[in-house]
C-alpha cells in the first residue's frame, strides 16, 4: 500500500492518490469478514471438541454401568442411570451434527447414532454375555467415531485448554480402565482386554504427570494432591485385580477420584 502511495505522489496525480485510501477501506473490511469467519469456526471447534470428549467419556462409562448389571441386585436404578447417559449422548450427537459443516463428520455420526440405538435397545433386554459383548464392540464404535470428528475439528489449543483436554482424557481413562476392570470379571478374561486396560493405566498415569507438574494455587494445589493419593490407592487395587474383584468398593473410589479431577478441570476452564 505505501508503494502505491508513493508512486501517486510522485507522479503529482492527486485524484489517484485518493483511491488506494478505498483499496485500504475494502481491504480492511474483507480482513474483518475473514476474521469474523475464522472466530465462528474456532468456536464451533470447540463445541464440537467438547462434544467428542463428552461421548468418549459416555462410550465408557455406559457400558460399564451395563457390566455392573451382572454384580448388582439395584438393577432397576442402573438402568435408570443408563437411560440419562444415553439422553445425554443423544443430545451430544445432536450437537455435533448441528454444527458441523464436514461431510465425513456427518457421515460418521449415522454410525454414532446406530450404535447409540443399539445400545439403548440392549439395555431393554434381558442381560446376557452376548448382549455384553455387543455393547463392548459399540463402546469402540462410539469411540472411534469421536476420534475421527475430533481430529476433523482439531485445532491449537492454548496452554490452558491443553490442560483442560488432559482432564477430561483423565476423565474418559478413569471409565475406561473400570469397562475393562469389570468386563475382565464378568466373562471377558482375555489379552486383548487385559492388555487396554494396561494400556488405560499407564495412559492416565502419563497424563497425571501434566497435572502433578502444574503450579496450581494451594486450594487446588489439595486437589491435586488428594488426586495423587486416590489414584495410588486405586492404582494398587487395580494390580490385584487378577485376584480381587471389589467392583462396588473400586466404582465408589474411582467415582470419588472422578469428582477430584472435575475440580481441576473447572480451574482450567475458569482459567481460559
């Protein structure tokens, strides 16, 4: 633009000079526009990311409460929980499909859908390991799904909201690792299993060294701690488990450590 400028100038065209002054005008405005289309795809990302998040964490944790049904004689308050999971996925799906403008997107979540009914038509039946290993293979559908939209919507995030995401994977590994703790114990003792479980383990345990090496303020900073001790305990259990099956016990302490690691996540996200 300053060359432009100068060349007018020189060239004692004044009536010329005046144009470039538009030129900047319609550029400024076509810069605006782009930035305007750029903050409302970044913020449909992140509806979209949260979203995927959300149904990883579901794809687990529904299927482990299914698990549960083998053990638990409160059969009717499983199922009732359940149902509430499966609104919640419903309306997560929901969301991704209203907001997303990618064809592959759009055509993964008719999968994510199907499995969502097939396991809201599982819980209706009577429960059997043949139901179970269904419901495991839809758990892994869902999964996957949320992955591929995930990176589809994939974006930088900040420092913060990379802490954010390391909660919420926490989050997701907690219910993932209890999926196969009880699938181990209900009729699904195989490598394959025990092997993602492991796998799980060592996974959540990498991601809590992001939080151990945070410098959080000291009320949080308890949090933290109380997290470190919880999992170490749970971590413990979690090596016996070839030999002790306390699923009641460890789905009560996990959900404890659930509630701890939601702590963190909101001073992240408060911190965005």
């Amino acid at each position: 633009m300053k060359k432009i400028l100068c060349a007018c100038l020189l060239a004692g065209n004044l009536s010329y000079a005046a144009k470039p002054a538009l030129v900047t005008e319609d550029t400024n405005r076509t810069q605006n526009v782009q930035e305007k289309k750029v903050a409302t795809v970044t913020r449909g990302d992140i509806k979209i990311i949260e979203a995927t998040e959300n149904i990883r964490f579901l794809s687990q944790q529904i299927v482990k409460e299914y698990l549960f049904l083998f053990v638990t004689p409160q059969k009717g308050a499983v199922k009732a929980d359940l149902k509430k999971r499966l609104v919640t996925l419903s309306n997560n799906i929901r969301m991704i499909s209203a907001t997303t403008k990618d064809a592959d997107s759009k055509d993964i979540l008719e999968f994510l859908a199907y499995s969502k009914d097939q396991i809201a038509q599982t819980v209706t039946e009577k429960i059997t390991e043949e139901n179970a290993a269904l419901m495991l293979d839809y758990s892994e559908t869902l999964l996957e799904g949320a992955d591929s939209i995930a990176a589809a919507h994939a974006y930088d995030f900040s420092s913060e909201e990379r802490m954010l995401m390391s909660t919420k994977q926490m989050e997701y590994l907690i219910e993932r690792i209890m999926k196969y703790y009880m699938a181990l114990h209900v009729g699904f003792d195989n490598p394959t299993n025990r092997e993602q479980m492991h796998k799980s383990i060592a996974q959540f345990s990498n991601k809590l060294q992001d939080i151990e090496s945070y410098q959080y303020p000291e009320e949080i900073d308890n949090v933290k701690n109380n997290i470190i001790g919880s999992w170490y305990a749970n971590g413990r259990y979690f090596g016996k488990s070839e030999t002790l099956f306390i699923p009641k016990l460890m789905l009560m302490s996990t959900a404890y450590l659930e509630d701890l690691i939601v702590k963190i996540a909101l001073y992240h996200n408060q911190n965005q």
